[in-house]
C-alpha cells in the first residue's frame, strides 16, 4: 500500500495503540485521539486520508461527529466506523451519513486492512475522476446554439476529418486556442499530444533547433515537431515567424520531412499543423511580409473565429460556461445574472471578444456579494470598461495587450508620427531617433507603413 495519513479515533487505549501499531507496521503514517475534541483538532493539523472512528466515546459519539464533519463538507477523507455494541440500524445509520463501512469490534487485523485498502482506492478513483472532470471542462464544443456557432461547429467537424493544415484566424481574445484544441479532440488524432508553440518565445538564436530539433556533438533534443508526433502542433501568432522560419516551415510541409539541425537524415512529418493568427495573412502576402507559398499551404483548410459581437445571442450560455468555469477551476462563489443583466450584455459592443466577457464574470464572482448580479452591478462593471476603453482611445494605447503586440503598435505610431514630421523622409527620421536607414527602411516594411 501507498504510505497514507490515518487518523484513529477510539477512547479505549489498548485498542488505540494496537491499531496505531499495526497500520505503522503496514507503511502508515498514523495518529491517535481517544475523543471527539483531539480528533477535530488532528483533523485540521494532520490531515487524514482516512478515518477509523468508534462509535460509543465519553464526549460526542461517533455518529454524531460523522453527522457534522459530512455537514460541514470539512473533510475528504474516507470514515470508517468500528464498534463493540453495533448492529444493523447502527451500521445502516452509519453508512446513510456518509461512512465508507462499518466493521465490528474484536476487530479482524485482515479484514480491517482490507477495508482500509478498499476505502483508500475508492478515494483516489474519485479524486482521479475529479481531476479528469477539471483537465477537459476546457474541451467542450463551441458554446451557444446561434446559426453562427452552429456553422463553425459544423466546419470543425468537416475540417477534423482531414489532416492538412488548417489557419484559424480571429481578432484578438476569441479564443484561438480552445478553438484548436477541439479540432485537436474531434480528430483522428485526438490520443496523440497537443503541442503550443508560441512564436514569440522562439529564441533568435535557435529557433530552428526549438522547431525541429537538435542532434550535435552528443546533444540530442527535441523538438517542438518532436513532441508533437501522432497529434496536432498548434503555432500561435505564425505571422511572426522571421522569413528563415516561413522558409523551412514551408519545406517541411512541401516535402512532409524535417531534418534537426545538425542532422542531414530527415524525418517524416508525422504532425497536423494548426496555425493561428490576428492578422490577415493576405495584406502581409502582398507586403511582402509572409511567404505567399507558405500561406497557400497553410490556408488549405481556413476558419474563421467570430468576434463575440457577430453572435450575441450566445452570451447568456457563455456566462452560465464561464461562471462554472471560476467555481470550478478557482473555487469562486456561485453567481447568477438577471435577465436585465443578461440583455445589457447582450448590448454591449465587446471589443476584447470573449476573453473581455471571460475577465468580466471573474470580477463580478470576486468582488461581490449578492448570488444575482443585477443590471446595476452589469452597469457598473461596463462602466469601468467604458472609462478604460475611453483612456485607451485619448491615449492611442491599450495596456492589456501582449508585450510583442503592444510594442508593435507603439513602433508603428511613434514612426508614422515621425515621418509625418520630417515630410516623410527616411533619413531625416533615421537620424532623428538613432536608428541605421537600412534597419529602419526593414522596420517600416514589417509593420506595414506605406512610404509612397
């Protein structure tokens, strides 16, 4: 048996001890409280796995003190009830309150173990189950019924019975990702690994080795396409990828092998590509800021995320989604909108899509008080957002961006006031702000700022 924490309750101190002892024997660890009071205090310092609790003690009994630790819902572990006097209706109160079992004093050592065994399993299967519940709320299918969502639905279901690659675009906060793992879990591949690699953690000095691999010198390791094998990669922000990267990306899936860097021998490509992006990949085509064979294997297979404003219909179910997702996952209170409260959302121009709605119900579940938030507290939280919203528009900024993507915004004003101010001339802005003209001319050709 696994070691465990047992807490042993019995006011009789031969029976006490040679229990202790026993368990100790087995692997256990093991304490000892002979009434009520020493074993509601041992219950918070030593944390039992499991419970051995008699039933007739000279304070509270033992049935008592089922009844109020299961009321309380204070503790997780397994109780099992022994006793010298008991029968049926006793071993049926017992179980009806929430005990595991009820074993008869003298007590058999075998099949007290037993007990103890089979109690202990069936907790961790409950725990495991629990957790597996948890790891996939995340899983589910596009939320909301709207004739939007259900097409999207729909698409995902044709889509994820192919394996070319697919591009997921989207504006920023439309949950690009959970959109990708479904089409991961709908797929054939769905037993294999789904693999993230967001291109901005790409280092610049190895990013080939991250992608593909590294076999050098005695060195071998993995690469995301690696660890990907028999499942989905899935690239975030792909419009980032430096013009090396688009290129040996574009072979890999041209000639469906890779080779690790170091490593003439290539391997088969065994990986479905997902990629996602914010931008359209067809301006920066025609930029000259993304391969163009690149993005036709990409665009093979293209979804289109709604913004949360396209199908508004659906936010009363994602905030049923959401607010069981907080007291799931972050153990918040329950909280439920009013119809009111739901229709002025419904109104609401949403311009961070579902994760501005996502960040919105864990501040209603956090700050207040009342189980129904009404319009009032929807108003004022909206109001917030209107106030912040408004900063960001005076400021031309908004702070809750990414750090890549804000500095990109920030470069592309701060030149294009620059160039505004010098007429538009390269070299007066290149010696102005400190910059090389060849670095800067690259940098106006990447954030996509027109010179003519």
């Amino acid at each position: 048996m696994s070691k465990r924490n047992i807490l042993v309750v019995d006011d009789e101190p031969d029976i006490r001890e040679l229990v202790k002892e026993i368990l100790e024997d087995e692997g256990f660890e093991v304490a000892a409280a002979q009434n009520a009071a020493t074993a509601k205090k041992l219950v918070e310092s030593f944390k039992p796995d499991l419970i051995l609790l008699d039933i007739w003690m000279p304070d509270i009994d033992g049935i008592t003190l089922l009844k109020e630790w299961k009321e309380e819902n204070s503790i997780d572990a397994s109780i099992i009830m022994m006793s010298g006097h008991g029968n049926v209706e006793t071993a049926v109160e017992a179980t009806r309150h929430g005990a595991y079992d009820f074993i008869e004093k003298p007590l058999s050592i075998a099949k007290l173990l037993l007990t103890i065994k089979h109690a202990l399993e069936t907790t961790a299967l409950q725990q495991e189950n629990l957790h597996l519940q948890h790891s996939t709320f995340n899983k589910l299918e596009p939320i909301g019924k709207s004739k939007t969502i259900n097409n999207l639905r729909n698409q995902f279901n044709r889509v994820a019975k192919h394996d070319a690659p697919v591009l997921i675009f989207g504006e920023s906060g439309t949950d690009k990702e959970i959109y990708a793992r479904y089409l991961h879990s709908i797929s054939h591949r769905a037993a294999g690994p789904f693999v993230t690699l967001s291109v901005s953690t790409l280092s610049k000095e190895h990013a080939e080795a991250e992608l593909f691999g590294l076999e050098s010198n005695n060195q071998h390791k993995e690469g995301y396409l690696d660890r990907a094998v028999g499942g989905s990669l899935y690239i975030k922000d792909v419009a980032e990828l430096t013009p090396d990267m688009q290129a040996q990306l574009h072979n890999a899936l041209e000639t469906k092998r890779f080779s690790p860097v170091g490593n003439p021998d290539s391997k088969g490509l065994d990986t479905r590509i997902i990629a996602a992006t914010r931008h359209k990949l067809e301006e920066l085509v025609k930029n000259g800021q993304f391969r163009d064979d690149l993005f036709y294997q990409l665009n093979i297979l293209p979804i289109t995320i709604p913004a949360l404003n396209e199908h508004y219909e659906d936010i009363p179910a994602i905030l049923d989604y959401y607010v069981n997702y907080f007291i799931e996952n972050e153990g918040l209170p329950y909280r439920r909108f009013s119809v009111a409260a739901q229709n002025r959302l419904r109104g609401y121009s949403w311009p961070g899509n579902v994760r501005e709605l996502k960040n919105l119900v864990q501040r209603f579940l956090i700050l207040g008080n009342e189980e129904v938030i009404d319009v009032d507290e929807v108003d004022s939280g909206l109001g917030y957002l209107h106030e912040k919203q408004t900063t960001e528009n005076q400021t031309g900024f908004n702070f809750d961006l990414p750090l890549r993507e804000a500095r990109e915004k920030f470069e592309k004003a701060y030149l294009e006031y620059q160039l505004k101010k010098t007429d538009g001339s390269v070299s007066k802005v290149a010696n102005a702000i400190g910059v090389e003209r060849t670095h800067l001319y690259r940098k106006l050709k990447t954030l996509g700022i027109d010179l003519k």
